[in-house]
C-alpha cells in the first residue's frame, strides 16, 4: 500500500443539516488524482467507522503505506493530531500529512502541536499530494524544498514552500474515487451520498468565510459536458439518482448553470438535485430551467435579517433581494432551504430577534442557524484574535457553540446559546409548519438535541 487516507471521526459537529454523516468528497478527490498517478490508495472513513485513534493506527500498521495522510477542520484538529501520533509509534518512518481548512491557514502552529506530523498541505491538494508522493516515493530523496505548497520540518526547523498556483483546468481533474468508500453503509440519503463540486472560488469578502482563501477569489468551473459526464457516472455506475451540488455559488456563472440544465436534459437523464446560490444572483427564468432538469430544493445563505448586520458581514446583499430570492423559487415548485448566523460580533440580542423573525416570515422549508464562528484565515478571526476576544479551544469550534468572549463586547455567550435554541424552537414548532412538513418533526427534535444538550454531555464513542 501507497498511501492511506482518513478522515477522523467528528466527536462533536454536526455532520449537515440532518446531522448525517457523508462520504469525504475531499479524500475522494485525492485518491484519485493519486490513483491517476499509479500510486495504490486506501481511505479510512472513521467518522463513519467509529473505531477511534489506536484502533484505526493497527489497521493502517498492516498495511505499511509510505505515506498516511490526514484532513482536519478546526474542530476535528485535535483528534486528526491524535491519529496521526498514533500511527507514528507504530510506524516511525512513514510519512504523516494533513491537510483541509484548518492546517492551511496555520501551517507551523500545526506543525508546532504534534512532533508525529510531518507534512501541512495548504489549500487545494490533488496536485501538491502527487507531487509529495512521487518525491517521497524515491527514497533518499534530499529534501522536499521543491514541493510547492506544503510545510514541513527539515532539521530541527520549520520551512514552508512557495504556494502552489490553483488548478485552472478543473475538467483535468478525475472524478472522485468513490469506489475507495461503502456508499450504502452511510446513514444518509442517496441525495448527499451523490454529493459532487462543479466549481471552486468565490469572489465575494464575507467576512466570517475562508471559502475564498482556500479556493481563490477567481471562480473557476467545470464545463457543463464534464459536469453532467460525472452525473451520469452517479446514475449508471451508482445508481444515485438524487444528486447535491456542493458549490459554495452553483449559480454564479448563471449561462453554465443553465447549460447543464440542458446538457441533463438532452441526455435523458433522471435526476434530482440540490443547488446553491446567493440571494441576489437568482432569476426566475433560471429557477425553472434548472427545476425542468431535475432541480428539487435550493440553498440560500441569507445569514441575517438586520440589513446593518449584514453589511458588517459585507454579505453584499439586501432583505428585500433574500425575500425576493425565495418567493422566486417558491413560484417554480422549489424547496427553499436557508442559513442564519446568530452572535456576530456588534449584534444586539434585539436583531437576533428580528433575524428569528425574518427567518420564519421568509417561510422556507427548511432554515439552519448556527452562532458565528470565526473560523482561522477569514477576517473576522483576524479581527477578533487581535483584540482577544477568542477562545481558542479548537474542540469548541463546531458552529453551535459560543467561541468569542461576549461578555467583552457587552452580551453573554449564555444569551447568544439561548437565541440559538430560541431559533429552532420558534421555527420548527409553528403549527402550520408541522402541518405542511410533518415530518420534519424528527429533524427538529435531532437538531435541537445536538444543538443545545449533546455539546453538554461528555462523548461516548460508536460501538
């Protein structure tokens, strides 16, 4: 064995919007390109296996790759540390990587944290994870001073390289290994199991996002013809005929996305789907194209309803255009789902109230809240780090738990959990809303309960 990849079990975020766990599309992305480059790849997906650190490091001893890698987001940075320092006693002399959000805006902390990480590969790594391969793969090697966008020890020192340019052509890229994963031993539906990405980048500065640092402010997009070329995979190779677009902007290019609403079309292609898009990129002539291809449910981020709010955000759009936006989908037969952060930094407990409100006036069919959480590499964590008003324990970092000193800017973290709770409860309890969606009374009562009392409790791991 080459390479084996894991990805770590999540002890504490909530896994998406139903609290399911999904494949790691990330992972799937670079045992392709490395099973492109005739390396043999193994992933470990123990978020869905449960085993836990040391029993995962025996399987991976057996296997004796040359190289175990790792992804971590801010809240699963400790335990992916974990792993990787339990596969370094067995395995002394493999080479240990992480990659993922987290360790690419800070690389030499991360480095710094455990003496079992070897490698930080910051950004995207399809290309940087082959390069590091087919070095490493020649044993003796000097040094990896030419490997573009990783740091690493060399010595008793810490060195980063050159940043990798991103990948333009992103029709060069393999599908996803999904054979490498046990689709059908997923708790999820076929609709996030058939999770693919079109398009990488965003141009917009919200502040409370990385999506932009990670993936460049340039968006880049693959071809309709390559997009539907991997749909069809989904449904032939897989049989998933529900389908999410995972872009952070799916509707950004709207010509692209309505020429892969044709290209499903004119290929006879059953499918349904999810898509994404900015409240003020919508048009309802786009809306039923997409609905006419297969379309079911779209995702806006409206984050607020205090239009101060979302200025300081710098969201870039208006209430008027998020009402807009999801009566325009409503019209066509779409579900709407929405997103909402509780607790930025300068909100008063009275517009959070009136984000509840907007948030049950726009009515949509399903609405996420979480509190914000400033993540490292975006602005707001710059901000707030400076003047610290941070706690750093990264565990917390989940997205439903306070982070920031709010006592400091004149709230309680205890008023912001409240307003958190307050959300779920006013817009899932509504009885026309039980009476339209029934079942959504089960998501409900799983989300208030991770929300607002597992984060409580301590963790017990899946047998």
């Amino acid at each position: 064995m080459d390479v084996v990849l894991i990805n770590p079990l999540d002890k504490n975020a909530v896994k998406n919007k139903l609290g399911l766990v999904l494949p790691p599309l990330n992972l799937m992305y670079l045992a392709a390109a490395l099973e492109r480059a005739s390396f043999s790849v193994k992933i470990i997906d123990d978020d869905l296996q449960g085993l836990g650190a040391e029993k995962v490091a025996g399987i991976i001893e057996k296997l004796d790759p040359l190289i175990v890698g790792i992804t971590a987001t801010t809240a699963t940075i400790k335990t992916s540390l974990e792993y990787l320092g339990a596969v370094k006693r067995l395995l002394p002399d493999v080479l240990t990587v992480i990659g993922g959000p987290h360790p690419t805006f800070l690389p030499e902390r991360t480095l710094s944290d455990s003496d079992a990480l070897d490698v930080v590969v910051m950004g995207e790594g399809e290309a940087t994870i082959v390069d590091l391969a087919e070095k490493y793969e020649r044993r003796g090697a000097p040094s990896l001073r030419d490997v573009a966008g990783i740091s690493y020890r060399e010595g008793g020192s810490i060195r980063t390289n050159r940043p990798r340019p991103l990948i333009e052509d992103l029709d060069d890229l393999p599908f996803p290994a999904r054979h490498l994963v046990p689709f059908r031993d997923y708790e999820t539906s076929d609709q996030e199991a058939g999770g693919m990405i079109t398009s990488r980048g965003c141009v917009y500065p919200c502040r409370y996002c990385s999506s932009s640092l990670i993936m460049g402010k340039k968006f880049r997009f693959r071809s309709a013809e390559n997009v539907v070329d991997e749909v069809e995979e989904l449904v032939d190779r897989y049989g998933l005929h529900d389908i999410a677009f995972l872009d952070d902007t799916f509707m950004l290019h709207r010509p692209r996305a309505g020429e892969i609403s044709r290209e499903i079309r004119e290929r006879g292609i059953d499918v349904s789907f999810v898509t994404s898009s900015r409240v003020d990129m919508v048009r309802r002539s786009l809306l039923e194209d997409l609905r006419s291809a297969g379309m079911s449910t779209v995702y806006y981020g409206v984050e607020s309803g205090c239009q101060r709010i979302l200025n300081l955000m710098e969201k870039g759009i208006t209430l008027k255009q998020a009402e807009d936006a999801v009566k325009a989908a409503k019209d066509v037969g779409v579900d709407v789902v929405t997103s909402f952060i509780l607790g930025y930094p300068g909100e008063k407990p009275s517009e959070m109230d009136r984000t509840i409100d907007f948030s049950i006036k726009l009515d949509p069919d399903y609405s996420q809240y979480s509190i914000l959480t400033p993540f490292p590499g975006t602005p707001i964590y710059h901000e707030l780090s400076k003047r610290n008003l941070l706690d750093e324990d990264w565990d917390k970092y989940t997205v439903i738990q306070p982070v920031i000193k709010y006592e400091k800017l004149g709230l309680s973290r205890e008023t912001v959990m409240r307003k958190l709770v307050k959300a779920y409860i006013r817009f899932y309890s509504r009885p026309s809303y039980l009476l339209k969606h029934g079942y959504m009374i089960g998501v409900f009562l799983k989300t208030l309960y991770r929300t607002y009392i597992e984060p409580k409790i301590p963790f017990r791991s899946k047998k």
